[in-house]
C-alpha cells in the first residue's frame, strides 16, 4: 500500500471505530452481567451506583436496566454501520480530490455522495473494483438508507438489489454477518447488529485498498513526490531551510510509507527545490 497520511489517518479512524463499537458491545453485555449481582432490588440505578458518570440518565431498576442492555446491539448497530460507511464515503472523496487536484477529473464530482464516487473513481482510474464487494457496498448503502429515512423498512430497491445476488455472494455475506438479509422481504423491518458491523468494517477495508491501489497507477510520480515532502513540512516547518536534512527526512518518509512508489532521490530533490 501507499500509506500517504490521509489513509493512515483514516485506518486510525477505522480502527477506533472498531474498537469502539466492540467495546460498546462488550460493555452492554458486561454490565448487564454485573445488574444480575443486584437483581430482585427495587432501589434505582443512581443510588446503587452513585459514582458512575451519567448514571441519573438512566434512572431504571435493575431488571428493567439489565433488559435494556441484553437489547443493546441492534441500537448500536443501527449507529455503528451509518459511522462506518460515512468514514468511508469521507476516504473516497479524498481519493477522488487527489485526482482533480492532479488534473484527472472534475473538481465537481469531489462533492458526490456515495453512491456515485465508486464508478466516479472506476471511470477516472481505470481500476475496476471488486464486482462481489460493490454488491454488498450497495445492498449495506440501500440497508442504510432505508433504516435512517425509511424508519427501518425494507423497500423494494434493496429486495431487487438483494435478488441479484448469487449464491456465492450470498454465502460470502452470511459468512460474515452469520445471518442473511435475503430473507427479508419488502415491509419487513432492518436490525442491523454485530453481524452487519463486521460486514461494514470488512467491505470498507477491501475498497479502500483497491482504491489505494488505483491510486497508486492513476496519480503521477510528482504527486508522490509532493506527498513525502508536505508530510515532512507539517512535522517540522522549517526543515527546507536545509535541503540535506529535507532530503534525508524524506527519503526516511517514502522509504517507510510510500515503499510501493519507489520514490527516487532525484524526485524529493526536484520537489524540494520547487518550494
């Protein structure tokens, strides 16, 4: 890979995400494990546990706190899957702005939403995504959009996206999710749970390195070369006063993130002399 900073900032996002939303899982199952050491009490919440930050916003009894939290995931879910995508959908237009600010597409289609930045990137790098990851980016796009402005009901844009499915496709998401959204049906309701969070975190991260890899081929070797040096200029401002020590700081930069280009030392130098 080509880890310029952009998508080393965005795999830190992701794997925060990651580590969030598990934990939030784990949590909710943890506490309400704890709840069951206090079960039967008809005191609340906050005068068991007065310590606990927030705890006067979940003013319950035990029982009725301990139901809440074992009902915890499809809510997470519901929060998790949208985050992931819209970390991703943010990753692509980066991508496609790297693009433009290089003269090979439009600035406009930078602003697409995600729908269209996928086959904006396809059309301009000549990268063509995986066929099997673009069904399920869709069917998890269609499965997000009918849970936030749909209130969770499954339309029939996303049963026919989900009829064109083959039957490998629909084996390599049941592998993932352990549940299959085939079986759902126009009218039905969406729960998105650990399952579809796993989904989202693995399809974003096979696109994003398919990106990353179109990129690698479409973008000229000057704009790599102006990427190790902007990188070495955020970290010390300075450093071109010097064009030895600029040189040896880039050529540690490309060596350690852009190691896939194979940036020459001709190239820093030309790109440190034009600042």
């Amino acid at each position: 890979m080509a880890r310029f900073r952009a998508f080393r900032e965005y795999e830190e996002q992701k794997a925060e995400a990651n580590n969030a939303m598990m934990a939030l899982l784990a949590g909710a199952q943890l506490s309400a494990h704890l709840l069951k050491l206090t079960e039967g009490s008809n005191r609340l919440l906050p005068e068991v546990f007065p310590a606990v930050d927030h705890i006067q916003r979940f003013n319950l009894k035990s029982h009725d706190a301990r139901r809440i939290l074992l009902s915890a995931d499809p809510h997470l879910g519901k929060m998790a899957v949208p985050y992931v995508m819209a970390l991703h959908e943010d990753y692509m237009r980066t991508c496609v702005e790297l693009l433009a600010d290089n003269g090979k597409c439009a600035r406009g289609l930078v602003k697409g939403n995600l729908v269209d930045l996928h086959p904006a990137f396809e059309t301009v790098t000549g990268r063509t995504f995986d066929t099997d990851m673009m069904s399920y980016i869709t069917v998890l796009r269609l499965m997000r959009n009918a849970v936030i402005h749909n209130g969770s009901v499954v339309n029939q844009n996303l049963r026919d996206e989900l009829d064109k499915w083959t039957t490998p496709q629909e084996d390599g998401w049941v592998d993932l999710a352990k549940r299959n959204p085939r079986d759902l049906h126009v009218g039905d309701r969406i729960d998105f749970g650990q399952g579809e969070m796993i989904v989202a975190l693995a399809i974003t991260k096979r696109l994003d390195r398919e990106a990353n890899l179109g990129l690698q081929t479409a973008l000229p070797r000057t704009c790599w070369a102006a990427l190790v040096i902007n990188e070495i200029v955020e970290d010390h401002p300075r450093i071109l006063h010097d064009t030895k020590v600029a040189l040896r700081q880039a050529r540690g930069v490309a060596r350690h993130h852009y190691g896939v280009i194979g940036l020459t030392d001709a190239e820093l130098e030309s790109e440190i002399a034009a600042r």
